[in-house]
C-alpha cells in the first residue's frame, strides 16, 4: 500500500493542472472560423435562392409550374377529375365530362393540332423538342420551343378544372397526355375496324356497324387539318384501315348469303379510296352474287379505266376473271 502512495499523489497533481493559454487560443480561434463558414455558407445559400426565385420569374415555364403545382401522389377515385373527351373525326370536338370546351384557345390551329397529335399518341410521350420541330417545321429551335410553351400553357388553361388542369402531363424532355382520364373516338375507331376484320360473329349485326361507318366516322381524321405532317400520315393510315376493313366484311358477308350488307360495304370502301382495285373486285363479287350482272360490268370498265389512266396497267386477273364469269354467263343464257 505505501509503495502506491507517490502514484496516487502525481496522478492527482496531474488532474489539477490547467490547459496552457496557447491552446485555449487555438481553440477559440477555431471556434470562431467554424462560425464564420457556417455563416458564409448560410448566406451563400440564401443569395442562390433569391437568385434561383428571380430567374424562374423572369422566365417562366408551364412545364416546370405544372409539376410545382401537380400533387405528388395520384387523387383517390373519389378525387378523378372528369374524362376528357377528344373525338377527331369529322373535326375536333373537346368535351369535359359532358361540358363542351368553348374556349376560343380550342380553335387556335397550332392548340388544335397539339392536342391531336397527343391524343393520337394514345398516351404515350413525345419528345419536347420533337413536338415543337413537328409544329413548327419553319422556325429555329429556340423559337420552336418558346412557342410549344406559350401554346402549352394557353391549351392547359382551355382544359383547366378548378383551376389547374389535369390532363396534360410534362417534364424537362417529354410532353403526354394523362391516358386515364383521356378518352377518343380514335379508340372505337380502331374496335370498329377489328369487328369488320376479324370477328365473324359481329357480322350478324351488319346494320349496326354500317351505321357507324357511316355516321360517326363518315368523314376523315381532322379533315381540314393539314398543318402536321403526322396528322396526315395518320389520316391515310387509318383511311387506309377502315378500306382493309369494309372490303374484308363484304367478302365475308358474300360467303354468308347476305348480299345486301355486302353490296354497301363494298360501295363504302370505294367511295372512301377509289384507287382500291380488291374494292372494285369486292364489290362486282357482291353484284354478281345480287343477280347485278350490268351493274358489275360497269364496275369493271370503271376499274379498268381507273387503272389505265391513272396507273397505266391492265386490271388484275381476278377482276378478270370476274368480268368473264358475267360474259360466261351472259353467253349461256
């Protein structure tokens, strides 16, 4: 015990000494430059920010404020905002919900034009810089896109539902409509045509699809729309599509004994595109099978000169050999 006597007294003269006056400097001295950088650094923040607010104020973007604005979860279902209405055949015609969208913005050809060809990417995204070369072919890209902006931001308001709108969906790259709360004439479009191709049962109901043909979709994809080089593309596309169609339906109705229902299919199909040589066949098929034999010659003469003036080549050999199954028949009797 004696021997740990002058330990215990040097460990507790240790305890009692003070720290010397040049480390009490050097740590005050560093706690002062760690506020100083804390303080720098918050003020550097703050100016960035205000800097930051001035900018977005001198140049405003409706893509960067919709997504500011947009909530950062879907809305329940009880929060859905009304569907969006767009049918483009025959015209544009916008509804929300059942409230027709008057809005003179709606009438504005490049506002028209934009929401079609949102409309017809069913949902899908388009590039920002690609929509605006699209709508604006003639002008540099700066301009371009500065006038998607202003057209952007005009149509959001044309479509706004208590006071932001809905459908309409963007980012930095890309521009899209909302698909759930989006609805088109395009899509039945597209139904109508698989039943005509496809479903041999739907046929039994002929009336009611001729119906359609004829009335909602008796005249082309926007018409009078001619400014975008998609538009158009897609017009002749699905021109195209409801031709296939009708002359399949017609072929089938023939099969069926329903002589009637084909006969107005394959008159529809020609009248939609008369440049169709199987809508010429189709429908001397259906007059034949009526009992037409006059009637399917003179659609064979009007074939044949169709083709000899416009594309310089002889009719196929199966309208051919249709116009000879009437002369056969003709010389038999």
């Amino acid at each position: 015990g004696a021997g740990l006597e002058p330990l215990t007294t040097r460990l507790s003269a240790l305890g009692r000494l003070a720290p010397s006056v040049e480390l009490v400097g050097a740590l005050r001295a560093a706690e002062v430059r760690d506020r100083e950088e804390r303080a720098a650094h918050l003020h550097a923040r703050a100016t960035g920010d205000r800097r930051s607010a001035a900018w977005r104020r001198a140049h405003p973007d409706p893509f960067r404020e919709d997504r500011r604005t947009r909530p950062a979860t879907a809305p329940s279902p009880q929060a859905m905002p009304p569907v969006l209405h767009v049918d483009l055949f025959g015209g544009l015609s916008v509804r929300i919900g059942d409230v027709p969208v008057t809005s003179s913005v709606i009438a504005r050809r490049k506002a028209k034009t934009l929401l079609a060809v949102l409309v017809l990417r069913r949902g899908g995204e388009l590039p920002r810089d690609r929509l605006a070369e699209a709508l604006w072919p003639d002008s540099d890209p700066k301009t371009a896109r500065k006038n998607l902006s202003s057209t952007w931001s005009a149509l959001a308001r044309a479509l706004a539902v208590d006071g932001s709108c809905p459908y309409l969906l963007a980012d930095d790259y890309g521009c899209r409509l909302d698909g759930r709360l989006v609805e088109s004439d395009v899509g039945r479009f597209e139904a109508l045509c698989r039943k005509l191709l496809f479903n041999r049962a739907q046929l039994d109901t002929w009336e009611e699809l001729y119906s359609q043909v004829c009335g909602d979709y008796a005249d082309d994809l926007l018409p009078c729309e001619h400014d975008s080089a998609l538009v158009d593309s897609l017009r002749l596309r699905y021109r195209t599509e409801l031709a296939d169609a009708l002359v399949a339906a017609s072929e089938r109705l023939v099969e069926a004994g329903e002589v009637r229902g084909a006969l107005w299919f394959a008159r529809e199909a020609l009248r939609r595109d008369s440049s169709r040589e199987d809508a010429y066949a189709a429908q001397m098929q259906a007059q034949i099978a009526a009992g037409q034999r006059a009637a399917a010659l003179e659609t064979y003469f009007a074939c044949r000169a169709y083709l000899a003036e416009e594309l310089g080549i002889d009719p196929s050999p199966r309208i051919v050999e249709l116009y000879r199954a009437v002369i056969e028949e003709e010389v038999e009797v």
